[in-house]
C-alpha cells in the first residue's frame, strides 16, 4: 500500500513544501511514483520521516538527522532509544527551567513608568499588566523577574517604542523566512532567533541558550502566546520555537 504527498502531509503534520524539500534534499524520497511522476510512499518512508521529525523535534539540522538515519551500522531500536532518553532530559531541563522563564514577565514590566494614554499610544491593544497578578505569582522570586525589574524601571515611552519596533522587525523577518519557504533550521531563521535572543538579553534580562528554547517552547504551549503571534501569519509560534531550538542546538551541541 502506497500513500500520495497529501496523504502523508495530513498524516504527519507537515506541509506538502516540506516534503517535497526532503525529497529535494534527499532525506526521504519516495520509495515510488505514479505513472504521472507523483511521490508515492510506502511504510518503510512513513517509518522514516517518522524518526525525521523525531530528531526535528530535538532540534537536530536535516543534515545531521540525514547522516544519523543513513548510517549503516544503526539500529533502528538504538534510534527510538536515543530519541526516547532525549527526550526525557529535555523535559527535565524543561521543567527545571520552567519557574525562571515566561514572556509576561516582560509584559508585567512593561509600561510601569507610562501613563494609561502613554501605555496605549506604545502598545495599541496589549495591556501589558493583563498578567500581573499571575506572573508575580509565579516568577516573582527569579532572578530573570528580578533583573528585568530592574533594569526596566527607568525606561521611558521612548525606550518602549524602539523595544516595540525591534520586535516588530523580528516579526517581519520571520514572517518574510516562513514566506519563501526557509526552513527554520538554516542560517537565516537561526540569525533572527539569535537577534531575538541578544534583544532579550539587552532590554530585559541575561538569556542563555537553554532559557531561549524554554522561551520557544513557551510559544507554543500556551495558546495566549501561539494566539498572539500567530496573528501577523499562522503557523509563526512553531516557526519561531523551532528557530530558536535549532540556534541553540548549534551553539550548544
């Protein structure tokens, strides 16, 4: 039994784009075509694009993920055990990290020097103290909160607007990488989320690598955040996320 692109896009969660950039690239190609040239996939290519988007999920770069998956000597049991205790560290650095991190934080600072008229010519919709009272409870005591605390005090509406048009361009450059049909993994989505990351770290507070990704993480687990970024494209929350775990990966590994 066989399966078309869109079949198989639909199965795993991918685009159609994606696919055909594996197969482009030479990470999954189809095991056969139809008479009239279209991709057709059998189960051993679903086996492997599952294992694909095992190491994706990790952040590997495709072409590491290409040369651990055509290694000769491999086990695909040893994979699933890899993956299996990657994982698991991941969530427990996740979970370590988790009280330090949180976007609104940022947003609880944000604004404390600005007046009602000021915070809404700055930010337009977004009240930046809708999560005070959540945020205080629950980063107050981290360094992180404490840092940006400090450091935000004497902003002034000048300050906030530069910081707003950063992001704004961070936005832009992303939407513009998602558009063309840049993976997150190459070189330019991983720029942008490393000038997203040294943007925190300059205005708000220190942020490493590890904190970054627990940051990107953050985007898509919690729908306020996916809700809001997704609103300059759909798909922009995972996008992001996986930028910035890819840029970590290739600083920390």
């Amino acid at each position: 039994m066989s399966w078309s692109v869109g079949q198989v896009a639909g199965f795993a969660g991918v685009t159609v784009r994606t696919l055909h950039h594996y197969d482009a690239i030479g990470l999954l190609v189809p095991s056969a075509r139809s008479h009239a040239g279209h991709r057709r996939y059998d189960d051993a290519d679903l086996d492997r694009l599952q294992q694909i988007l095992f190491y994706r999920e990790l952040g590997f770069p495709l072409e590491e993920v290409a040369a651990l998956l055509d290694d000769p000597d491999a086990d695909p049991r040893a994979h699933l055990r890899r993956q299996h205790e990657l994982l698991t560290a991941r969530i427990e650095r996740l979970q370590k990290m988790a009280a330090a991190v949180e976007q609104a934080m940022e947003a609880r600072t944000m604004g404390i020097n600005l007046t009602p008229e000021e915070k809404f010519e700055v930010f337009g919709d977004f009240d930046p103290d809708q999560y005070q009272e959540e945020v205080q409870e629950r980063w107050g005591d981290t360094d992180a909160y404490r840092q940006s605390r400090e450091r935000t005090a004497s902003y002034t509406k000048e300050d906030w607007q530069r910081i707003q048009r950063e992001a704004d361009e961070l936005t832009r450059r992303f939407v513009a990488l998602m558009e063309a049909g840049e993976p997150a993994d190459s070189e330019a989505a991983m720029g942008v989320a490393e000038d997203h990351r040294q943007g925190i770290a300059r205005n708000h507070y220190d942020c490493g690598y590890e904190m970054h990704t627990c940051l990107g993480e953050m985007y898509v687990n919690d729908e306020r955040f996916t809700r809001n970024i997704d609103q300059a494209r759909p798909g922009l929350a995972a996008y992001m996320r996986d930028a910035i775990l890819a840029n970590a990966v290739r600083h920390t590994a």
